[in-house]
C-alpha cells in the first residue's frame, strides 16, 4: 500500500520531479525542447494583459511564429493520459490525507472538491481530439516550444498573460 502524505511532507516534491521527467521524457538538465534547458523553463505567469493587450499580443505573436510543414509526434493525447495520471494520484494521497484527518492545503480541497470537473473535462478532450490530432497541426520551428504544435505556444501565452482567465468571448475572439 501507498504511504500516506502527510502535510508539510517533504517526500511530496520527489514524486512530482519524478512525474516531471516521465512526462516530459527528459532528464533534470536535459532539454525540454531543443535549445531549452530543464532549469531554464520559463514562468506561466507573466504581466496581466487586458483584452484589447492580449489582441496586440495575439498580433505579435502571430507574426513572431514560425511553423513547419509536416508531421509533429503526436503529444497531446498521451500528455493527456499522463497528465490524468497525475492527478488522480494527487487525489488519492489527498483523499487519504482527509481520511487521516491531516490537514491539506486550500488548492489541495479546491482539487478534491472539484475533481469531478477536470475528470469531465478529460473525457471531453478525449472525445473531440481524435488519435494522431496534433501530427496534423503545424509545429514551431524556434522559441521554447520549438518542435511543438503552435497551438500549445498561445495556449501557454494565453494562460500566462490572462492568469488563467479563458472566460472573456472579447478576449478568445480577439486573440485566437
């Protein structure tokens, strides 16, 4: 049986670099992406923009971007796979917290109370993506996301300058 995660463990991060590495199939210091170092990666956040920031930003984007024709290895349904992997463990080591009466954090009762809708949210993916989707897309031949679907790249952009704020119609209009 699984050890119980106790808050304020420190045994929490190795699993989380260890997942890491799985997902991304890089070791601590190699590259992520070609030319982008593990150590290197950079923020998912960055300066909040307002709508009509984020249609400028779109812009420069767009013009920044440089795609190759061809096929791209097919990533997005296998990281989705993993990806899920990874939170219904954290939701297991988190349910057993709870029934160890340990105290959690805040995002860690937000992730249980609301694990039913990134379950729902998987299933929806799966649904609408078919397999081999991303080999379909054009992939970025420079930058940090370099040998991945543009997509992934505004998607990143997107979440970084909007905090994570999809809900604006202006907002997903303007940009994509």
């Amino acid at each position: 049986m699984e050890p119980v995660w106790k808050a304020g463990s420190s045994k929490l991060f190795g699993p989380w670099r260890r997942i890491w590495i799985r997902l991304t199939r890089a070791d601590p210091g190699a590259s992520i992406a070609p030319g982008m170092p593990f150590d290197d990666e950079p923020p998912l956040r960055a300066e909040l923009f307002s709508a009509d920031q984020m249609e400028q930003h779109g812009v420069r984007l767009a013009s920044a971007h440089r795609v190759r024709s061809g096929r791209v290895p097919d990533q997005l349904l296998s990281r989705l796979s993993a990806n899920e992997g990874v939170l219904l463990a954290t939701s297991r080591r988190l349910t057993s917290a709870v029934a160890a009466s340990d105290q959690i954090t805040p995002a860690g009762e937000w992730l249980l109370d609301n694990f039913h809708l990134l379950e729902e949210q998987i299933r929806t993916a799966r649904g609408h993506l078919p397999k081999g989707y991303s080999r379909e897309l054009p992939a970025l031949t420079e930058g940090a996301s370099a040998g991945l679907p543009r997509v992934y790249d505004i998607a990143l952009e997107t979440i970084a300058h909007g905090d994570g704020q999809w809900h604006s119609l202006k907002r997903k209009a303007s940009f994509t």
